[in-house]
C-alpha cells in the first residue's frame, strides 16, 4: 500500500515506546483480574488499575489510528477495510472461545461465571457482541462471562466516529454523527473524549513544538500528577461525584463508562505525555535489529490477544482444575500464567498475526457490494 503524498513515519523510538505501553496495559489488566499474590490483590483492588489501563489503551489507539488515517490510508475505504480486518476476526475468536469455554464448565460453576444465560439467548449475544452494540443504551451485555471485552465496543465505535468525521465532508458529515450518537446512546458518546485525547495529542504534534527541557518536563508531570491524584483516592473515587449524577439524569447506568470523570482527567495527562514522548523521540536513532527491539516488537504483537482472552481462559482453568480465586498458591498461579501466554500465543499466530489474510478478504468482500451497487444504480 502506498502511502499519500507527504506522509511521515510514525518515529521509530516512540513506536517501540508504544510497543512498551500497550504490553504494560494488557499486563496490568491481566494481573488486576487474576493478582499473583493476596498482597498484590489488596494493591490492585484499592485502585482500579484495569480501568486505568483501559484509558492508556484508548489514548494510544486514538493517536495510532490518526496517524495511519492521515499517512497510510487516506480514504474511508482503506480505513474501514484495516480496522475490520484488525478488529472483527480477533472479536469472533474471543466470544466464540467464551461460548465454548462457559458452555463446558459454565453451569457447574455459577461462582466463578454467575448465572448462566439461557441457551436460547446465545445467538442474540454472540451477534451484539461481534457487532459491537452489547453497549448501546442500557444494554450491558458481556458476551460468555469474557469482562474485558465490554471496552471494545466503545473503542471499535471511537473508529467509526473519526472515520466519518474524518472522510466525509459537509452536512453529511454532522448528520451521520449525530445519527450514530443517538443509535448508539449516551455511553459511547461519552467514552468518545478519552480515545479522542490520544488523536488530538498527535494532531498537534507538528503545530506546538516544546524545547528538550519543557518536553521532559512535560513527559513527567503527567505521570507525577497520575501519583498524586489515583493512588491515594478509593476505588472509583469519580463515580460518586460525577458519574453517578450523570445516570441519574439518565435514569440508567453507565457501566464500564461510569468512571468517566477520572477517565477523563486521566486521558488528558497521558495524551500530554504521549505529545511530550513524541517530541523527545523526533529525533535520533534506533537500532531496529537488536534484541530489545525485537523482544519488545514480538511481544507487543500479543497484545490485543492477551486483553481480550485472558479473562476466559483463566475462568476456565480455575473451573476445570476446583480451585477459585481464593488460592493463592503462587506455583498455581504461574501456572494459569502459562496456559494463558500459550493460548494467546496459538490465537495471535492464528488470528492476529493474520492480518494480511484478512484485509484481503475484507477488501474483496466490498469489491462483491461495489460492484453490486453499480449494476443495481444502472437498472
């Protein structure tokens, strides 16, 4: 694919620093749900570091599908077709395999997976949750007991938002957005400023230039001020005074988009520094063939896998094996460890990995309705 005129290569040195990021993230939102040790869950579950994790990941996609938006595709058909082939076969695998995990060992082990819903309500589940309405209004639907993938449907809706914004033009342009925020309800429109925190951080990247010593500074303050903020507050500490004033005027919950008030604070200290990262790692070199690099490169390559299946597997292990969340034998652990690291290794090479398979069939596929609408335009 050949990139518009003008475009510019994401910086070496701050890819591979996303590459850190997003292994940390999904590390961190891995640990959270399933902590090696009691004294690591007592840490974890004073603040929600998951959900943290999520706005990390949020920022981070907002600036990266800028960039590839504006320098590698350039239209709204290339966009779509990378974000369905990134997103959708990864998804199908994740609610497929927790259908198939709660299946086996769901109704055996309604304390580690609550109640199971009616077979009969399956099909209707797994079909919000590949086509990423499990979120829209009231509904709160987590597809076969799999937590994590509530934050995917908000993130795969921020694309749709910005592809549109981006590549129409004119009234078109306001009245599809505004008929997408009242199909979708207030909880996507609401979570739509955290992943646009992250695009606007790489808009300014060439408009607002910071000296060496003001980008330090700016790359540190966020991180101190996060210290400072989350740390010493409780659980959710924003809910009580915003979130939950927002589902009453509602009159229904926001779920994952509860916390917005924090999540919005802290979507506006990291994206200040990713912006300030940006600028120190404009210039300089980076040896792509070493070790680290490519450690690093391989690693973040699992990374969309590890987020949304691990929840399921580690379910289905505890289940299979007797045991809950309560054991804290850290030999077991380690070794829930490894057969979720293993299972996301098989799924990245088969499905993640694969993009290049996909994005050709997706690409066919509006080839066959192109070409459709043409000869039906033509009658």
């Amino acid at each position: 694919m050949e990139k518009p005129n003008g475009a510019i290569n994401l910086s070496p040195r701050l890819s591979v620093y996303f590459d850190i990021l997003r292994i940390l993230a999904a590390l961190l939102v891995m640990i959270s749900h399933y902590p090696l040790t009691l004294g690591m869950f007592g840490t974890l579950s004073r603040t929600n570091i998951a959900y943290d994790a999520v706005i990390v990941f949020f920022v981070l996609s907002g600036y990266v599908i800028s960039y590839a938006a504006e320098t590698l595709e350039g239209s709204l058909r290339r966009y779509t077709v990378n974000r369905v082939a990134r997103i959708l076969p990864v998804a199908v695998v994740a609610v497929g395999l927790s259908a198939l995990l709660l299946f086996f060992v769901g109704a055996g082990r309604p304390d580690l997976y609550g109640p199971v819903p009616d077979y009969a309500d399956w099909p209707a589940i797994a079909l919000r949750s590949i086509t990423f309405t499990n979120q829209i209004w009231q509904s709160n639907i987590t597809p076969f007991g799999n937590g994590p993938y509530w934050s995917l449907s908000f993130e795969v809706w921020c694309y749709v938002f910005y592809g549109i914004f981006v590549f129409t033009k004119g009234h078109y342009r306001w009245v599809a957005l505004l008929v997408l925020a009242a199909v979708l309800g207030p909880k996507y429109v609401i979570m739509l400023p955290e992943w646009l925190a992250g695009s606007l951080a790489y808009h300014l990247r060439h408009r607002l230039r910071l000296s060496r010593k003001l980008s330090v500074t700016s790359a540190a303050m966020p991180v101190v001020a996060y210290l400072a903020i989350q740390i010493p507050m409780p659980r959710d500490w924003s809910y009580a005074y915003i979130g939950s004033k927002v589902e009453a005027v509602l009159g229904f919950g926001l779920d994952g988009a509860a916390n917005f008030g924090w999540g919005y604070l802290l979507a506006l200290l990291f994206s200040v520094h990713v912006f300030a990262v940006g600028q120190l790692c404009a210039h300089g070199k980076l040896n792509s063939n070493s070790r680290a690099v490519r450690l690093i490169r391989f690693l973040s390559g699992y990374t969309f896998s590890l987020y949304i299946v691990h929840d399921p597997i580690i379910v289905f292990v505890m289940a299979v094996l007797g045991t809950d969340g309560g054991n804290y034998t850290i030999s077991f652990r380690l070794f829930v460890y490894a057969v979720v690291f293993v299972s996301v290794y098989v799924i990245g090479n088969l499905v993640e990995h694969k993009k290049h398979l996909f994005r050709s069939g997706v690409s066919a596929v509006f080839d066959v309705f192109s070409q459709a609408g043409q000869r039906f335009t033509k009658v």
